[in-house]
C-alpha cells in the first residue's frame, strides 16, 4: 500500500468543473491533483451551452480566445409554439455573447493548458477519512494509494458530479436527490455540405416535447430535446438506434427537417438521460458544502436540471471564485505552514460568495423543469406566472460577473 503527498489540492473528478479548478488554481501558483476514475477524459453530454457569464469565466481561465475559433457566435433566438391552432413564433434576443461548444473541445482546451503530472486516469476514490488529530482528509484510492497529509496541508475539492462520492462520503449533503419526470436526449447532426439553419437558438415546443437546436459550426449542429420519461428509456439508454426510434416517434407533428435532422444524428454522439437528478433549490439555503479542508463545486454542489443553459458555466463560474477565496488567504498568510484554518476561512468565503448565485440559478431550473413535467395546464399557468415575477429579466443570469482570477506569474 502506497502512501503518497504530492499536491497541495486533490481535486475528485476530471470533468469540467474539476479541470476549470485545477486550471484555475495553476493560474494562482497553487499545485492540484485532478483524480478521473475513468481511463480517460470523458466529455458526457455532447455540446454545451456558454452564455456570457460563461464567456467571462472562460477568458478568465485563459482559454476564450482559443475556443470561439470552434464555435460559431448565435445572434439571436426564435421559440415556436406548435400547440395553438396556427404556429406560433416569436424571437428574443441574446445578450452578448452566446455559443455552443463542442464538450470535447472545452475539456481539451482545458487539459492541454495543465501541467502533464496534473492528471490520473483510472483513479477511483474508495474511501475518504478526516485524520481525527490534524483534521486533514485521507483518501484511499482503488489502485492501493493512500493520499495522506504530513507536513503540508491536504485540501480535497469534491467535482465528482451529481452523485458525489465525496459530498457523501463525508456528509455535505443532507437531503436527499429528487427527479424530474422529464428526459432529455441530446447529439449531434453533421451536414457535410452546410447546413441551411441561420445563426440562431431556434426552441420548438408541442405539448410536452420541446426541441432545442443551435449551430456549431456551418457544418455541425447541436440539438437537445425533452419529453416525458417512459418506463422503455432505462432499458434504451444503452442502445442508440433505439433512442432515435423513440425521439422521431415522440416528434409528431414536428417540422420534417426537424425530424431529418434526428434522423440523420450521428449515433455515436447520442445521448439519453432518463433520470434527471435535482438537488432542491431550498436545500442549496440550508446546506454548508464544505467540512474541514473538504468542499465541493459544480454538479456536486449545486446538481439543476439543463432547461435554461447555466449548469455547466455556472461550474466554471465555481472554479475561478473557489481558486480566488483560496489564493488570498493562503497567498496572504505569513505561516510558513498554512493550517487548516486558513484554508476553512477560504472555504467558508467561496461558499457564502456562491450560495445566493446557485440558489436563484437553481429555482429557475427547477421552474423550468416543472412547468416541462406537468400535463395541466393551470399548474403550467401557475409556474410561469412565478417565473414572470422572479424572472422577468430573461438574461438576468448572462449578465452575472464571478469576478477576475488575477492570472499570476506561472512557474
């Protein structure tokens, strides 16, 4: 059994979220260990949506400028009602910046700006214990090692996804997920010779099937859609052509290029999550999401539903804030070894900094989300009246600064 201390910060998870942490944290001079059960990278999900919150976070990091050459920019939006008698249309406008990135893309630009030694494929965490003396995490890996702190501190930051392994592990969590009883597919469709959709966010919705679809390039779109789950999507999950059966069944009524484009999807780009996990907007109020030197961010934190585009840049958003709270205070001491009070004090600012961000983040998503999954139309009546008076600012949430990361000099 090996017992290794490399790293200043452990970071479980080698998503997005847990890979913006770790560049984030490379650009403040503070060493991380991004732990990926996986064997590889993995970019679940297709395409993300980055508005221009998102925008800010990623030029941030330093990696903007490098991925708009990926993605065209979207102009504006169209949502169409096949519900009434006679479609109905009508556009809205985007703010600022707005794109659609391949995940791959995002995942890569991030990896190739992180020191080579900043990643481990294929390492599971088994068990993480505070050592009841220094109140420093241990964590135990599936490949024998134990990740143990000596003489200098261990931070643990938790971006292990929805079903946090480490927020579980340690208690961070105190109710309990909940599901939407909505699905959603998601892909992408090449069209080798152009594609004749114009530069825009184009939401198609009849009854409870809606159909997302934004250009990523001349060539490549990406599409997600909605409907209410069945008792077949767990057992389709795994077999693509399946779920493009089921997708173009639920599409009656659909315009036919819409359908084509389903139809015509590249398979291995496909997607279904049939089991939309939520944490409840209430619960982001009551729970702290950090214990000692552990803490969480992204998914793991603040698990939403995709109706309104913010998850995945809301996690960059917690990677710059969570690296900034961390520098200042550890930047700032004038211990020559930092305790572990330096870094709850760090924790407990990037917490209240986030807390109020992620909860209204949350209840729209949630409201989204359960105007999506009911058949009445006066409880769908109602959840849209409370958005009118919350949300009346369709861009309130793209206009959110986190705030500037002070890139310092890099070893």
């Amino acid at each position: 059994m090996k017992r290794t201390v490399e790293n200043e910060v452990v970071i479980v998870g080698g998503g997005i979220c847990g890979l913006a942490t770790a560049l984030a944290l490379h650009r403040k001079r503070i060493r991380s260990l991004v732990l990926e059960k996986s064997e590889k990278l993995r970019a679940t999900g297709a395409a993300i949506i980055v508005q221009a919150n998102g925008w800010h976070a990623l030029d941030q990091l330093g990696i903007g400028s490098t991925l708009r050459q990926t993605a065209i920019a979207i102009q504006r939006g169209m949502f169409t009602s096949l519900s009434e008698k006679e479609p109905k249309e009508l556009a809205f406008g985007i703010n600022q910046e707005f794109r659609c990135l391949k995940r791959t893309d995002l995942i890569k630009a991030i990896a190739n700006c992180l020191p080579m030694e900043t990643i481990r494929t294929g390492c599971e965490v088994l068990s993480i214990e505070l050592d009841p003396v220094t109140r420093y995490p241990h964590l135990m890996l599936s490949n024998g090692t134990i990740l143990q702190a000596k003489l200098i501190y261990q931070v643990v930051i938790g971006c292990d996804g929805v079903n946090s392994t480490i927020a579980n592990m340690v208690g961070l969590h105190q109710t309990k997920l909940l599901r939407f009883s909505t699905c959603v597919a998601r892909g992408f469709t090449k069209y080798p010779n152009g594609h004749q959709f114009a530069s825009e966010f184009a939401l198609i919705s009849r009854g409870q099937i809606q159909l997302g679809r934004i250009p990523v390039t001349h060539n490549l779109v990406y599409w997600f859609l909605t409907r209410p789950t069945t008792s077949q999507d767990s057992i389709i999950s795994k077999d693509l052509p399946l779920i493009r059966q089921s997708l173009v069944e639920s599409m009656e009524g659909f315009p036919i290029l819409t359908i084509d484009m389903i139809r015509s999807c590249k398979l291995n780009s496909l997607h279904l999550t049939y089991d939309l996990k939520y944490r409840p907007p209430w619960d982001l109020l009551l729970n702290n999401f950090k214990k000692g030197t552990i803490v969480v961010a992204g998914d793991a934190m603040h698990a939403t539903g995709p109706f309104i585009a913010q998850g995945g840049s809301a996690s960059i958003e917690d990677a710059i804030v969570l690296a900034r709270c961390l520098a200042q205070k550890m930047h700032n001491s004038t211990k020559v070894i930092i305790d572990h009070n330096v870094i709850e004090e760090a924790f407990d600012k990037y917490v209240k900094e986030r807390k109020m961000r992620i909860f209204w983040l949350s209840l729209h998503t949630f409201l989204v989300g359960k105007k999506l999954d009911t058949k009445s139309l006066m409880v769908r009546a109602v959840f849209l009246a409370i958005m009118f008076v919350l949300f009346r600012d369709p861009d309130c949430h793209s206009r959110y600064n986190c705030g500037t990361l002070h890139h310092e000099e890099e070893d």
